[in-house]
C-alpha cells in the first residue's frame, strides 16, 4: 500500500491533486477572512485571550 502511494508521488499525479487541493483549501480560507465583518474579526481576534483566563480558572477550580 506504502508503496503505490510513494510511486504514485513520484509520478507526479498525487503531487498535482495534492497541490491542486491545497491551493483551493488556502483561497477559501482567504475568501472567509476576507469577507468576515469587523465585529467578527474582532472577536476572533480576542479568543485566545478570552479563553485564556477561563482556561487557568477551570484548572485551578476557580
């Protein structure tokens, strides 16, 4: 199985999907960013901060 996976990667065939699907995944990610409204952005851009302290609380049983 290994090995029909390497062959197909160096014939050239899985390289081009795997390129192909890549570049897809990363244009609609961009097209979701930028079409997030800025309250959106906002928000996301304070998680990790927000989570951050609920995080330390919930493991200090706070």
């Amino acid at each position: 199985m290994m090995k029909e996976v390497v062959r197909g990667i160096e014939s050239g065939a899985l390289g081009v999907v795997g390129l192909i699907a890549f570049v897809l995944a990363f244009s609609l990610i961009l097209v979701y960013v930028f079409r997030m409204r800025k309250s959106d952005r906002t928000t996301a851009k304070n998680m990790p901060l927000e989570d951050d302290l609920q995080a330390h609380n919930l493991m200090n049983g706070d």
